[in-house]
C-alpha cells in the first residue's frame, strides 16, 4: 500500500470539512482506481480514522485517531512557519534534547518535535516533569527571531499567553499564569513552558521552547506526589480533548504572539500576559536561591521580571524564583 497516497487522501478529507468526497473524485485526483482509493480507506479505518461511506455522495471524515500524527497536525495548521516541518517520536527522553540537536544540524525557524512519551521529561530547574504516554502534548519548537539575548526570556511569557488563549479556544476553559512559566487550572498545575538558548558572540541562534501539556490524563496517570497539585484538561472539562486541535491552535497563537513581540515590543503582550494572571495582585513567596521574600506582586517589567513590593515599601525585581501563594 502506497503510504503517502493514504497520508495524502486523510489530509484530503480532513480539508473537505465534513463534505463527502466521491471515490470516483478521490481515483481521479491520485490517479488510482476506485478499488484503491477503497483499500486505502479500509485500511485508515483500522488506524483509527472514522470514515462514513454516504451512497451516491461519497466519504466522509467523522473522527480521527488519538494520534499526534504530523501530517493530520499540518492539515489543521494555520501558520506560516510553525509546523510547517515536524518531527514525531513515538518515545523519547525529552523533546527539547531532540530539538537541540535538530537547532544545533540547521533545522529551520519554526521546527516542531512532538512525542507522545517522554522518558526523562525536565522542567525549570532540572526538575522532572511526568509525561504520561499518549496522554499529554510533550513538543519543543525551534525559533530563530532577529533579536538581541536579552530579549529571550519574554519569550516564556509570550508563549504562555498562547498556549492559555489556545486552551480556551478548544475547550472553554479559563486558564491563568502563574509566573514566570506554569499554567493553572482552579490553582492546579496543567502545563510548564522551559525555554532554552543558543547563543554564540553574534547573538541568539536558536530559542527552543519546551510545552509540557497535561491533556488526557485522569488522577490515576499521575504519580502520587503530584496527584493533588496537578491537573489535566479532561479533569477540568470532563471531556476527551482533541490533541491535534490544540496543537495546531497552539502553534497559530504562538506565530502571532511571537512575530507581535518581535515587530512591536512587549507592550499589547504585557497587557494580556498580565490579564491571565493568578500572581499579580496577590500576596506571594518568592524563594529564590540566597533568599526568600514575601509581599505583594504589583506587577511584570517590559523584560518580564516580576515586581514585588515587600511590607517595608521596597520593589524588588525578581527574575527568577518559585512562587507561593501567601494567603
């Protein structure tokens, strides 16, 4: 069986959106016959891929596979770059290793590694992050922006914005931020962003963004010391989530996220960061390596530190710390 005329004819359906193709239609655009174009449909049923065959219309594409599949991914893109190239691994350590070396062998702006298992999944501070197979979206994407080193770390905050205004676009949900890099759902974790840097004296050769997903899992698929500080979508919606949806919707938000920052600044961006989140306002703990303080987050700079006014009056900026609720 010829597997890119079956990748082929899913993207097709995917793009009818919902219309019935007629097989005669489908042999004529892939030069095959209709008993082809039935073999292929028969075997992407067994994958998984619910296809509803209506007399004298034609087929339609009804449900797809729980798959993180590329090219079902790119038939749903609506990005100029991001996406564009992907890599899929069934398993691997951490997809940001795998991006590495990919930034490191000229992989173009825009890459994206997708996994639907990491072994050795890490988050900030070399943290471990649990990343339950076939549950979750585990994905590092590789940007190339013309922009000094110390523009960088904005890009944490940027993509937070995207991936929350994606989760309420596919599921209804009402995500926030928790700086600088965690996504909560009713105070529980649902996602960590890890952004990392490959400099050289001419400046940024590539930024790559790490997203860890919690997206299908149920208490049970976490490990007992994150049981009650975790949470996935489903938990929250009560309902499966369409993983491909996400990341495709992910992806568009990051492109015109990341392009308004680079074009304009941090401003508009600042605005929404600051809209979604569950720090600024509130009493907090920030424990950073040599110390600890505690008052009141009034606010993130233009290079995204976090502003905290201690009960002796004093601002202090804080670029990096882990952050507790205090009341």
């Amino acid at each position: 069986m010829n597997i890119t005329v079956t990748r082929k004819l899913v993207q097709r359906l995917i793009e009818a959106q919902g219309t019935a193709i007629s097989g005669q239609q489908l042999a004529d655009e892939f030069g095959i016959s209709r008993t082809a174009v039935w073999k292929h449909i028969k075997e992407l049923e067994e994958q998984g891929y619910r296809i509803e065959s209506v007399k004298k219309k034609g087929y339609i594409l009804s449900a797809l596979p729980d798959t993180l599949e590329p090219t079902d991914i790119q038939a749903l893109l609506k990005t100029g770059r991001l996406g564009q190239n992907m890599h899929f691994l069934e398993s691997c350590p951490s997809t940001q290793i795998a991006a590495h070396q990919l930034a490191q062998e000229d992989a173009p702006d825009g890459t994206v590694v997708l996994t639907e298992e990491q072994t050795a999944g890490r988050g900030r501070m070399a943290r471990r992050w649990h990343s339950a197979a076939n549950k979750g979206i585990w994905m590092s994407v590789i940007l190339r922006p013309d922009v000094p080193p110390q523009k960088a770390p904005q890009f944490t905050l940027v993509t937070a914005v995207a991936v929350v205004r994606a989760i309420e676009q596919v599921t209804g949900l009402k995500p926030e931020i928790k700086w600088p890099n965690d996504i909560l759902l009713n105070g529980k974790k649902c996602t960590g962003i890890l952004t990392e840097l490959q400099s050289d004296a001419d400046g940024i050769q590539a930024l790559i963004i790490g997203i860890g997903l919690n997206v299908n899992q149920l208490r049970e698929d976490f490990d007992p010391e994150v049981q009650d500080i975790a949470t996935s979508l489903k938990m929250e919606s009560g309902d499966d989530v369409d993983r491909k949806q996400l990341v495709s919707s992910i992806l568009y938000f990051l492109e015109q996220y990341s392009d308004l920052y680079i074009a304009e600044g941090f401003g508009m961006l600042k605005l929404m960061w600051e809209s979604y989140s569950s720090t600024i306002g509130r009493p907090v703990r920030a424990r950073m390596a040599k110390e600890t303080l505690e008052g009141m987050a009034e606010g993130i700079t233009e290079d995204g530190v976090l502003q905290l006014r201690t009960p002796d009056g004093k601002l202090h900026g804080i670029y990096s710390a882990d952050i507790e609720m205090t009341n």
